[in-house]
C-alpha cells in the first residue's frame, strides 16, 4: 500500500515568512510524529499525535512551531516567522503496533531552507 | 532521559564482505525496543530490524542481524554479504514509549 507521503519535497523561504509542511500517514495508523533532522543537532523529536490530539509537544523548539491533525490523518506542521536555524529536513512518521510493537514508518520528509 | 551513542562516523566495507555497526545506548527502563533503520540519499528512513528487550533471542532479517547485549545495553548490527545498495546513513533508535530518540548515525560505503 501507500507509504508516508510528505509535501512539498523541498521548500526555499525568506527569513521571517511563515511556512505550512503536510504529511499524509498511512491509512489507518492512529499515531504520528513529527522530527527534524539538521546537522548540527542530528534527529530531533518535535511532536507525537495520537488521533487528533497531542500528547506530547516536548520537542518543539519555540512557540513559533505548532501542529495540528485533522480527521486522524493528515498533519500540518507550521513554522510562522522562519528563522534561519528552521533550515533542515522535517520527517513525519505514522505507527502501526504489530505483535506489541510500535514501529515507526517514515516520509521522504520536507526538506527547508531558510534565506 | 535516554541516550543512543554510534560511535562510528563513518564505516567502510568491501562488496560481499561483513560489516558490524555499533550502537550503545543508556536507560532506566526495563521495557523497550530497539531499532536501526537506514536512510539513503533520498532521505527516506527505512525500517531495517527491530528487537524487543525482553527477547534474549536477536533479531535477523534476511543478511541482516543484531547483536543484543541488554546488561551491556549494546545493540550492533551486522550486515552479511554486504552489496552496494547497503551504502547509506545507519540509525540506531530506541523507544520506550512513543517517540524515538536516534544516534548520531554512521555512514557506511560499500566498495565494489
């Protein structure tokens, strides 16, 4: 079936322009995650959905991100007023539990540069 | 608070050789699991293999196995028949309830 889809792919912005990621889990996995991945600070927990709601929002750097989940699929992740330091990849991952295990399936990820 | 430690930058292997990565990591929980997942130029990251902490008995996918050491809390991976297409990023990851927390990841370059 379809895997994780992520858009855009790659997105270039101004210093203090807002910016919308959107991730698209798998169909029927009821969790999802949000990380970022930058070279100086390597894979970053952001944010974790369980249906629509957010139970843990611990990793997000500022109040300038937040995130939400609609209908218990698609997710947006919004960065208002970028910074440079907003440049890296952003990965979205949906769960499924098998046998007792949670494992974890990745988008290709939304890759960010901020000017 | 969790920690995963990949000492190894960069690895090299020759083409159908075997290739060992390394990972340790550091909690107080006793119910985890373990996981390495391989991110390619296309940055997608994809599930290689997993390991419950509480299996004594390690993990094997295809030419790919782990070494779990839970009193060590090491977790290595060994990459058999190693080919080309191996060549990428490798992640070590534990979970002990929802999000993940990584390694800093190893390069591993396949020669021909």
């Amino acid at each position: 079936g379809a895997g994780v889809s992520q858009s855009p792919s790659n997105k270039v912005t101004e210093k203090g322009k807002d910016v919308e990621l959107r991730c698209d889990p798998i169909s029927g996995h009821t969790a999802l995650y949000w990380y970022r991945q930058s070279l100086g600070q390597g894979l970053e927990f952001l944010i974790y959905f369980q249906g629509n709601s957010a139970p843990d929002k611990s990793g997000l750097p500022s109040d300038r991100f937040s995130a939400e989940r609609t209908g218990g699929s698609v997710s947006t992740l919004t960065i208002q007023r970028t910074q440079q330091e907003d440049s890296a990849v952003y990965l979205c991952a949906s769960s499924l539990i098998t046998g007792g295990v949670e494992t974890q399936y990745f988008g290709p990820g939304t890759r960010l540069l901020v000017l | 608070a969790q920690t995963v430690t990949q000492s190894q930058p960069e690895m090299s292997v020759q083409e159908a050789e075997t290739v060992t990565l390394s990972c340790t990591y550091d909690t107080s929980e006793s119910d985890y699991y373990l996981f390495w997942y391989k991110q390619p130029p296309s940055r997608q990251m994809i599930l290689v293999i997993r390991q419950e902490a509480y299996k004594q008995q390690n993990a094997t996918e295809n030419r790919f196995s782990v070494n779990f050491q839970k009193a060590a809390k090491s977790f290595s991976l060994k990459i058999s028949d190693s080919q080309l297409g191996d060549a990428a990023m490798y992640f070590c990851a534990f979970n002990a309830g929802n999000m993940l927390t990584f390694g800093g990841g190893t390069r591993l370059m396949v020669k021909p």
